[in-house]
C-alpha cells in the first residue's frame, strides 16, 4: 500500500497540488485521472520522489520516504517498477539486455540467475522470442510489454505507469490494460496508473481518483463513474459526443 497524506506543492508560488490525501491499495490498479495540468504528473513524480513535497508525508507500508535519508530512497526505488510513456527502452541495446539492465545496475544476481528472471518476464509479458530483437523492430504495443518486462524485473511491490496505452489503438491498449492487471494481482503490487484514457479507467479501474486543479476532486471505482453526479467529473468523463450520447441514454 501507498498512502499519500496532506500533500501539497508548488512551483515558484503556484501551487499545484492541495492538501491530497489517497490510499493507493495493494493488489489492486489505482488509477489517477483528471485533465492535462491537474496534477496528477506531478502528485506521482512526488510518489517516486522526483519531487520534494512542500508539506505531507507519503508512506509505502508505514515508511515514509519524506523523512527517509537518501540512502532509503535508494533502497526504497529498488523495489519500484517504473513504466514511463514511452517505454523509454534504449534504442542500442537489444530487449534482453533492456530488461537485464536494472539487474546489472541493482542486483547480485549470477549471470545465469539474471537470463532465467529476462527469461521468465518476457514469457509472462507474452514475448518469448523477442530476446534478440531490437526495440525498432517491435511494433508499439510490442515495445511497451517489452518495458513491462523491465519494469517488473526486479519483483517490485510497487507498479508506477504513466499513460501506457499512450500512442496505441484501441484494441492493443485493451491487452496492455489487461496484462497490467494481471500482474498486479499475480504479485500483489500496489500499481498507480496515470492516465488519460477513459477506456483504461472502465476496463481496470479498481479504484480511482480524480483530480481537478490541484485537488482531489472524486475517489471510486470504475462502477462508480456512471453513476457519479460531481460535475467536473462528469464534464471530464462525458467530454466526447459519444460519450454524451451514452449518458444520456443512461
């Protein structure tokens, strides 16, 4: 679990977040929404510690990384998963190297210890013979399981994604969001998804938070949006003419 507790920041005297207060559960997909400059990027660049908060604390099972010294930190992001936008896999190295890399940097591992973990994350990712490929000879829903791959290499108990179905289409998005689950629930991660994609939020969205201008506006679950009667909410959820037609025939 994550528990982010009164946390508030701000950039040159403007303040982005107020006063959040969220639990990010354990085997489950949290998913943070909400517009472009909500806040929502910077509340989990705060979660990783890429950000310094002004005030509140941020505990992962009680400890809480705003009072850690930076040799916890270390520690602590070692047991991070971090799935970024673009998946943000070195273009020189081939997939098996992409994924053995935070081995190499982090572990004490054999030689043979580290292809039997590559070995097993690229079959759980579906990509059982990708090992010698490069990432430009993947297409993009292939790439970003290969940095699923490497995002879960390391066991971790926290999952960090942002926007993975960026740049995909629909269907391919819908096994990414799928296969995200899976994983969290196979090794009980407590997973954070930032996202814009509301096809995401209906297909996993086991808790939810939506946040507008800096605030945590709505808390939920996927089931819980249809019937939500919050107006920023709504005007974010329903913002498309499809999605107002299928309101409106709720």
């Amino acid at each position: 679990m994550i528990r982010v507790e009164h946390v508030s920041k701000s950039f040159n005297n403007e303040q982005v977040l107020h006063d959040i207060s969220v639990s990010f559960d354990e085997g489950k997909t949290n998913l943070i929404i909400g517009q472009s400059g909500s806040g929502k990027t910077v509340l989990v660049k705060c979660i990783i510690g890429l950000h310094e908060v002004d005030e509140g604390s941020i505990y992962f099972h009680n400890r809480n990384l705003v009072t850690m010294t930076v040799k916890e930190r270390q520690l602590l992001r070692r047991e991070m998963g971090k799935l970024f936008q673009g998946g943000a896999l070195f273009d020189s190295l081939t997939v098996e190297d992409n994924i053995k890399f935070p081995l190499d940097m982090f572990s004490t591992l054999t030689t043979g210890e580290k292809k039997n973990r590559v070995d097993f994350c690229l079959d759980r990712v579906h990509l059982p013979k990708a090992h010698k490929l490069f990432p430009a000879e993947l297409s993009g829903g292939m790439q970003k399981r290969a940095a699923i791959a490497r995002a879960i290499v390391q066991n971790p108990k926290y999952l960090l994604c942002d926007e993975p179905n960026s740049g995909l289409d629909p269907i391919t998005a819908i096994v990414i969001d799928n296969l995200i689950s899976d994983i969290t629930h196979e090794f009980n991660m407590t997973t954070i998804i930032n996202t814009h994609d509301m096809n995401s939020v209906m297909e996993i969205g086991e808790k939810v938070m939506f946040i507008y201008e800096g605030l945590k506006d709505w808390e939920g679950t996927k089931d819980d949006i249809l019937d939500s009667t919050d107006k920023n909410l709504n005007e974010f959820v329903f913002a498309s003419n499809l999605a107002k037609k299928i309101k409106e025939k709720m």
